[in-house]
C-alpha cells in the first residue's frame, strides 16, 4: 500500500510517480535506497574565484569561550573572514596553520570542515569537551576518540552502509595526524591524564537519558560530545588526517550530572592543553616535538 503522502503524486492512468522512472509500487516493495541510489551530488564543496586557499594545517576549536581566550594568547592572530557560523583566524608570518571556530553540533561541524577541506586543509587537530560515562574519567582529565557511535544526522551520509546496519552508527577514527604523537607527549609532561577509547556524539544533549547512558558504559564509551563523530565521518570520507582532544568537562557516570566547568581541575588542564596547543601553532604545526 502508498503511504499517504505519496498519492498525490501518482500520475494518473500509468501507477507511476510524477518524475521517478519505477512503478510506484516498486518504491514502496523495495524502498528508496533499495530501488535506486545514484550517489552524485548537487552541490560541491569548492572554492570559489576569489578565495584565498588555506593553510595545509587547521586547528578547530568547538566551544566559543575557548576559542577566545586561545586566540588572544597567539601573538599575530587576526580574524579574517566567517566560515558560516564560524571564524577563520590567520597567523601572521605563520602560513602553514589558521585557526577556526566555534562550532555547534554536526551539521556545522561537519559544514566547516568540508569547506576548510575545499580551501586546501589535510590535518585537522579538534579540541572540544566531553562529558564523561564512566568513574574512572574524571572532570579534568583528556579524552582522545578512538571511534566514536554516532547518533546524530550527519555521519550516516558519508559512511558506507556496513558501519549503520542498526539505528547507531560506529564511525572509526581518521588517520592521526603526525603531530598528535607529539602533542599528547606534551600533554603527559604537563601531567595531564589521557584516556584513549570511543565515545558517543549525540544532537540531543537534553535527551542523555538513563538507559542510553547505561547502555554506552556496557559498552565501554568513555564520553559524550556532538560533534566528533560527524568530523571523523567527513575526514574519512575526504581522506585527511584529523586528530581530537576532548577535555572533560562534566559527568553522567553516576546517573546523575556532576558540571564540573569551573572546576580547579579542569581549568589546570584547560590551562595545560592551551599552552601545548599555543607551542604547536606557533611552530607551524609542522616542526612541533622534533630537534
């Protein structure tokens, strides 16, 4: 049987959808992406006649108050344009890294990153924050994905469809780029505590609910955060490197939520993560950690 909202669409006399060269019947027996799928977009990433291309190196900084108190520790840093939503930053006699952000959720994350990738972009470094799922992650400590399960709307359009057989998506973290080595070392001396493990990127963060919650620490997921699967999605897809950091900034590990942004332990690390990442830009990005 149609469903309702396709009968009107019928060409009379013939069974057939105004526009869609299948049987109507078939459409439905078989359903969309089963009777056709043709994979050409419309609309390309690209950049135009008058953009400048971009340094090979971006640094993507998720929450706004970060990205403020960051770029104003970078001497030479000037805003140079908007990226949608977000903020293009440019380091002055530093051609090889720009800055960008704050982003909001997949959809612009994922919209930055195709663009920054237009421009000329390969390795991306991410730093956001997380709520942690389990005890042993505490506020304060850093988070690097190494997957990440996502339920948001973005990932699913670049990922082939052995990784969403079921509701959630599993997206496999994109190739590291090179200097992460070096920047979590950094991290260590400075005595940040790392975890490496999945996590869970969500639209909803108002709808973090019990079960959900119980159901990622059963599977081991360290954090939650909205963004970082749909970016790793985009990387993959586009074939560069990008590595994420995640500060832990709250927790849902007891079933109940702890905020922990104004925390002494977390602004020590925020404080230590900044300082590492202010040594990797202004050495380009590409000499950071080596003689």
């Amino acid at each position: 049987m149609l469903l309702e909202f396709d009968r009107p669409r019928l060409q009379q006399g013939n069974d057939t959808i105004r526009g869609w060269p299948v049987p109507a019947t078939e459409v439905v027996k078989s359903g969309f992406m089963g009777w056709m799928y043709d994979n050409r977009v419309l609309i390309e990433p690209r950049r135009r006649q008058k953009e400048t291309p971009l340094p090979s190196k971006a640094l993507m900084i998720i929450v706004p108050e970060d990205l403020e108190e960051f770029v104003s520790m970078l001497s030479g840093c000037r805003q140079s344009r908007n990226l949608f939503l977000s903020w293009l930053y440019h380091i002055d006699g530093n051609d090889k890294i720009c800055v960008v952000g704050p982003l909001l959720g997949s959809p612009q994350a994922g919209m930055v990153l195709e663009k920054l990738i237009a421009l000329g972009v390969r390795e991306v470094i991410v730093l956001g924050w997380c709520g942690s799922l389990q005890n042993y992650v505490a506020i304060g400590d850093v988070v690097i994905p190494a997957g990440a399960y996502s339920e948001e709307g973005t990932s699913r359009h670049y990922l082939s469809s052995n990784l969403c057989e079921r509701e959630v998506c599993f997206v496999p973290a994109a190739n590291q780029p090179v200097s992460m080595e070096f920047i979590l070392d950094a991290f260590k001396s400075r005595g940040v505590k790392l975890h490496s493990g999945n996590v869970w990127t969500t639209d909803a963060p108002y709808r973090e609910t019990i079960s959900k919650v119980l159901f990622y620490q059963n599977l081991n997921v360290l954090g939650v955060d909205m963004e970082t699967s749909a970016l790793m999605s985009v990387a993959r897809f586009r074939g560069i490197s990008l590595g994420v950091i995640l500060m832990v900034s709250d927790s849902l590990a007891t079933l109940k939520w702890k905020p922990g942004m104004k925390s002494p332990e977390f602004l020590k690390t925020r404080n230590a993560v900044f300082e590492v990442l202010k040594d990797f830009v202004q050495i380009d990005g590409e000499k950071y950690g080596r003689p």
